[in-house]
C-alpha cells in the first residue's frame, strides 16, 4: 500500500515569477538518466559508443591545449621519456581500472557508487562525502583551468593581443560567465555538437603533429641537439627512466577524462537485448569507448611532447613566453602561418569552452545523484540554475585565487583527477577480491599503489589540490550536516507498506478509538508486553476494556535519510497484537504509519509513549545520529509538519 501524497503546506504557495524560473531547473539535463532502478525499461536508447566519446573527448582531448606545456616546464628535456612513463601508466593501469568500473558500475556513478556499496551507516556517507569534494575539485578545476587556457589561446592570437594584452582574468571571467548563462538558459546535450568539436580539433592537431614532425625529419641537428642535451643533463638511460618516473605526476592531467567516461555510460546505445539491469551491450561500447579514446590520447601525447620539445625554445615555456599554456598553437602559428594558427587557436577556445561545459553538466549530475538521498541537501538544491549559480560563483573565487593561470591550477587539478582515479583503483581491487580473481587483485592492487603514490607525490609537491579539495570537502559536509539537521523533522518515508496481518489488525480496531503502544523491543518475553500495557493504562487512565496494539520499530541504518517502511502483524504469547515496523528512524517511521493508518480507515489513531530518560541534547544528537532518542516528541514534531490541520492530525500522549 502507498502513502497518501503529503498534504500541502504554506511552502507550496504558488512562487513568484523569477522564484519560479530559479527552481524550475533544466528538464533536458535528466532525459538520458536511467538509473540502477530502471530495470523494467524494455528498451535502451542512446548513441554509438565513438559518438559518446567524443563527449567524453571534449574533456580528456581538450587537455593537447595546455599538456605539452605543462610537460615541458615539469620535465623540461625529458619531457618525451616522461610522456612515455605517462602513456604507459594510462594503458596499463588506468585503462584496465576503469574497463572494469563499466561493469561494476554501468549506470554512470562510476567509482564511488562501488566504494559506497562497501561502506554501511555514518563512515560510508562521510566517505562519498569526502570523494565527491574531490570529484568537485576535479570538474571545477576543468571549468577554470580549461576557461583559462581558452582565454591564454585568445590574448595570445596576434589578431587579438594588443586589444586583450593584460586582460586574460576578464576575459577568463567573461567564460565562466558565459558557460553559466548557457545552463540558465537551458543546457541541451548536444553529443552532435562534440562530435563536430572534437572531429575538427583532432584533425588539426594531426596537421600540426605531421607538419611538426616533417620539420624535426628536414632538420636533423634538432633530434641530434635535443639527445645530447638530455644526455648531457640526465646521464644514462636508467637515470632518464628514473627521474621520469618521479616526475610523472607532474604529468597526471594527461589521464584526466576517464571518470567522466564511465560518467556518461547512460547514453551508450546497447544491443537489442540490453536491460537497465544488465546492459551488456552498453558495458562493451564503454569499454571501446574508454580503450579507443586512450589510444588516441596516447599517440597524441607522445608525439605533441617530442615536437613541442624539440622545436621550441625552452625559454617560451616559461611564464610570460608565447608558448606557455599553449605550446601547440604556438607551432601552429609559427609554422602553419597566422590564418590557420587563428584558426587552430579558435577550435582550441571552442573545445576547451565545452570542456567546462561538460564539467558542468557532471557537477549536476553527480551531486544530485548522493545528497538529497542522503537529506543533506537544501530544497532548492534539487533545481538546476541555483546549484550552476553556486558552481559559477565558486569558479569565479577560484579564477581569482589563482590568476586565471594554467600553471598554477595544474596541481590542484591533478589531485582531483588523481583521487578519484585512486578510489576506483582501490575500488575494482576490493571487487576482484570478493570475486575471488587472484591474478587480477594482485593487478589492481599493483596499480592502486602506484595511483596512491603518485596522489601523495603530488600533493606534497603541490599541496594547492589538496587546500582547495580540502575547502570542497568541508564546505559540503558542513553544509550537508546543516541540510540533514534543518530537514530531521520531515516525513522521510517514501510509503508505507502493510502485510496482511498487519492490515487485518488495523481493520480490526478501526471500528473503536484506534490505540497504539509505542514499545522499544527488548526481550519481547510475556513480561515486557504485561507490563508495559499496565504502565501506559494507568498513566494515561485507559480502562481494560480499551483495545491497544504494540507498534515495535527497528532501525536498519540511521544514516540513511529516506526510505519505505514495511509493517508486519503478530501476535506475541497468544494474546498481545504487534505491528512491527522497519525503517530508518523511529520517530519517522511511526508518524508514516499513523498518518497510513488514518488515511485508510478514516479514523484518528492515537499513540501513547513513556517519556525517555536523558538530556534533550543527548536525546535529539541520538535521534540525528541512530534514529531514536526522545521518541514522543520528535514523532509529534513530524506529525505537526506533515499534517498541518490539527483536527485531522493523529494524537501523541505521553506518560
């Protein structure tokens, strides 16, 4: 049986105009959304696995604009061999990690929808918590980072330089702004759109790369030049190997975009026979998506980093230098002449710009995915364009914080990449031993440790990542805490299912003064239930005549904010009639069953309860944190708030 729908409140008066806009949210953003409890959907319908992967590619490919750059100033000469450490660190670890969260977790929440199924009560919520402030650092830092070298690309054009010369924070700003307005107005998915993004910007970095690469062939002193300097300044090959192995997390932001590759499984089209439930076509076009995208990557990074190293001035890398944040366009221009290095420069703005906005789109779609099942939302958190408000607000304070520069926000994206790719490691390594596999959890474990011990590198290098993941962290469990606080005295029942026994006691004193006895189950001997009817008729002067029913509730995890609540009917000892309840509070879960009951008999029921012993802080830090606590009152509370008319509200009485 359901629930009756919530009665209406003084909060659910028509809003006013801009109100209204604010919370009406984007209904395009939730179209392709189909999570794990959407197995009855006979059909899936989504794109071909290379078409969603340009979606993905407007992440991770978009990284060619500032990568080698940030190669060059990390690794200087050796940025090729460490490029090298790079690609196979993401062929051999990251790839394989991630092949495998497809099909742990092919509904799109990715790694921590398979470490929060690991963790149970307050340690697991706390947990995601702390990943999602991480995951919120990874794609706030897309948007700026990728605003920042979108801008860098624009003021460096010679087109453009001596109007925008010295105006990079404000055009940068400009950009975040602008990605705002675009979710305001109403962001479509527009997999087309990265389609076209994507396919024009690889193309022309393949004319770069090849012209780069047939400049390096007409001019062999440049390799000759470039291999006795890194001899000359790193020794012999083992020391070459040696330092790029230390240096490589430096270099981590080229693995950046698999999270957000697993992230968009939903809109990969599946076989025929693919259900919500186990959508094995989707889970094989994921894995060609993820394996593809990498492979392309990886010839792209090992090839950008040898020309770019080769043919431009070390001093260009540097901050000020017309190759910083842009290395590639700076080929483009200087070799391929200023018409097509405009152009170059322009799909490189373009891509980057999408970049920040699937960012964006992951930002709203992960944080809703956690908090409001966990209450530790506001209500208004669950609209669109106030939550892209908050995530353009925090841009606009990070873009100021660090300069609008590439350089200085690398670390703090790295760690966010870094983490996440971490806790999917940690993730698949855990599963593969509940699997039993033994080759693969020595593989992942393997591969988990070098993910760790590249995170803890580079914070230590680097800390700026970890005090601004830190600062996410913080602000959403803090806020979070003070959501699930203001939000404790809600109904939080999603309905209230009756067994028939149960049913059959509720029909049965319907016809009478409906009496409940809240009892907290102890031994439930014939002593307990004796007694506690004989305590609760004198104190609240009811006569033996008057027929009661026990009303027992179990708490299965407290940490969770919202749930059904299944009631089930028995008689204990022969004589004494108990309805028993299964939920995630007890206050909650009685008031959901007294208002279920009232709605379907028409009658009033009452409850009757022994005052707790305790504090009241003690009592209500007991309710918030296990579900129990002051019972009597906190039930009355809730009954308040879902039943606004107090002749229709069910009776609490306290002895």
């Amino acid at each position: 049986m359901a629930m009756a729908p919530h009665p209406a409140t003084a909060t659910d008066q028509p809003p006013g105009r801009f109100r209204s806009w604010l919370l009406e949210g984007l209904a395009d953003m939730g179209k392709h959304q189909q999570g794990a409890g959407d197995a009855a959907e006979p059909e899936h319908r989504g794109q071909r696995w290379y078409r969603v992967m340009c979606l993905t590619g407007v992440d991770y490919f978009s990284t060619l604009g500032y990568q080698p750059g940030i190669a060059a100033l990390a690794a200087g000469l050796l940025s090729p061999i460490a490029t090298i450490v790079l690609v196979i660190v993401t062929l051999a670890g990251a790839l394989p990690v991630y092949r495998r969260v497809s099909e742990e977790s092919p509904h799109g929440a990715g790694s921590i929808a398979m470490l929060e199924r690991l963790l149970s009560f307050w340690k697991g919520k706390l947990f995601v918590l702390t990943l999602l402030g991480f995951a919120a650092t990874d794609f706030l830092i897309t948007i700026t980072l990728s605003a920042a070298d979108a801008s860098t690309h624009l003021v460096e054009n010679p087109h453009f330089s001596s109007s925008l010369q010295g105006k990079q924070m404000l055009v940068t700003l400009l950009l975040v702004a602008l990605l705002g307005a675009v979710f305001l107005k109403g962001f479509l998915e527009a997999i087309g759109v990265a389609v076209v993004l994507v396919g024009i910007y690889l193309l022309l970095n393949v004319v770069v790369v090849v012209d780069g690469l047939y400049h390096v062939l007409s001019a062999p002193h440049l390799v000759t030049d470039w291999t006795s300097g890194l001899t000359a300044e790193r020794g012999n090959v083992a020391v070459m190997i040696g330092v790029s192995l230390l240096i490589f997390p430096k270099l981590a932001l080229g693995m950046s975009g698999f999270e957000t590759g697993v992230a968009v499984m939903p809109h990969v089209k599946g076989a025929d026979t693919d259900t919500e439930a186990e959508p094995a076509g989707r889970i094989r076009g994921t894995k060609k998506l993820l394996t593809t995208a990498a492979l392309i990557m990886s010839c792209f990074l090992i090839t950008t980093s040898f020309i770019t190293t080769v043919l431009i001035p070390k001093q260009e890398f540097q901050p000020g230098g017309q190759a910083n944040g842009r290395a590639l366009a700076y080929l483009a221009h200087q070799y391929l002449g200023s018409g097509f290095g405009t152009v170059y420069d322009l799909s490189t703005i373009a891509i980057l710009w999408f970049a920040g906005a699937s960012a964006m789109a992951g930002l709203l779609n992960l944080m809703p995915r956690y908090l409001p099942r966990y209450g530790m939302a506001p209500h208004w958190a669950r609209a669109v364009r106030p939550m892209v408000l908050v995530f353009i607000i925090v841009a606009f304070l990070v873009t100021w914080i660090f300069d609008a520069n590439v350089d200085k926000q690398g670390g703090a994206y790295a760690t966010g990449v870094l983490v996440l790719m971490s806790s999917a490691a940690v993730a698949v390594t855990i599963s593969a031993r509940r699997s039993r596999d033994r080759r693969w959890t020595i593989t992942f474990g393997i591969i988990a440790l070098v993910f760790l011990y590249t995170t803890v590198v580079n914070v230590l290098e680097r800390p700026d990542g970890v005090k601004i993941g830190a600062c996410f962290i913080a602000g959403i469990v803090l806020i979070s805490l003070l959501s699930r606080l203001a939000r404790s005295f809600e109904l939080r029942v999603t309905g209230v299912e009756m067994d028939a026994m149960a049913t059959r006691f509720v029909r049965d004193i319907a016809s009478r003064r409906i009496r409940f006895i809240a009892n907290e189950p102890d031994n439930r001997d014939v002593a307990e239930y004796r007694e506690k009817s004989h305590q609760i008729r004198f104190d609240n002067d009811l006569t033996p005549e008057d027929d009661v029913v026990f009303v027992e509730v179990t708490v299965r995890d407290a940490s969770d904010f919202e749930s059904a609540v299944a009631v089930r009917g028995e008689v204990m000892h022969g004589r004494y009639r108990v309805l028993t309840l299964e939920g995630t509070s007890v206050p909650n879960a009685l008031a959901a069953m007294l208002l279920h009951v009232r709605d379907t008999t028409g009658g009033i029921p009452h409850i009757y309860f022994e005052w707790t012993e305790g504090g009241p802080f003690a009592n209500f830090l007991r309710f918030f944190l296990f579900g129990h606590g002051e019972v009597a009152p906190v039930t009355r509370e809730v009954l308040r708030e879902a039943e606004p008319d107090p002749g229709r509200r069910p009776r609490v009485h306290v002895g």
